[in-house]
C-alpha cells in the first residue's frame, strides 16, 4: 500500500511536531542536568567538603527544575502526538483508522 501525498498544512504540521521534538531534547538535557547536580554532584562535593554546606540549598530548586522539565517534557510529547496524529492518518489510513 502507497502512501498519500502530504499537503503544505501537513507539512507545517510535521515542521511543527519536529520544533516541539527538539524543545523536548532540551527538556530532558535540562531534567538530567539538574537532577544529577541535586541528587549525585552537590551531595558528594559538600560530603568531602568541597564546597560549603551553603550549596546543599540549592538542591531543593534544582529538584523543582528537574521535576519541572520532566513534566513539560511529557506534555511536549502530547503536543507532538496531538499534531502528527492527523497527518499519519492522511498517509496511512487503513492502519490509523
């Protein structure tokens, strides 16, 4: 089975899910970023006195931001979803309907 042609509103709708794809790889660089600094790279410098203990405070605002990315990052992929469901049932629609 072929599959249909795309129109130019089915590829704005692809260029759109492929934005929201890279802003959920930015998502997750940030999610792990903060929270390997809050769960592994804080604790461990403040436990051999690295840094001063002052530094332990920023673990609770890096732990919002990790939590924060993760759940923006799940709601991108709705997005994602939400736009390219369409056009994947205009291409191939006797296995998207």
């Amino acid at each position: 089975m072929d599959p249909g042609l795309l129109s130019t509103s089915e590829w704005a709708s692809i260029g759109n899910a492929i934005k929201l794809l890279w802003l959920c790889l930015l998502l997750m660089i940030t999610a792990s970023t903060a929270l390997v600094l809050a769960h592994a790279v804080i604790p461990s410098a403040v436990a051999t006195r690295t840094i001063s203990d002052r530094w332990s405070k920023l673990r609770l605002g890096l732990y919002a931001t990790g939590a924060l990315a993760i759940t923006s990052f799940f709601v991108s992929m709705v997005f994602v979803y939400l736009e390219l469901y369409p056009v994947l049932d205009n291409l191939w629609p006797r296995w998207f309907s």
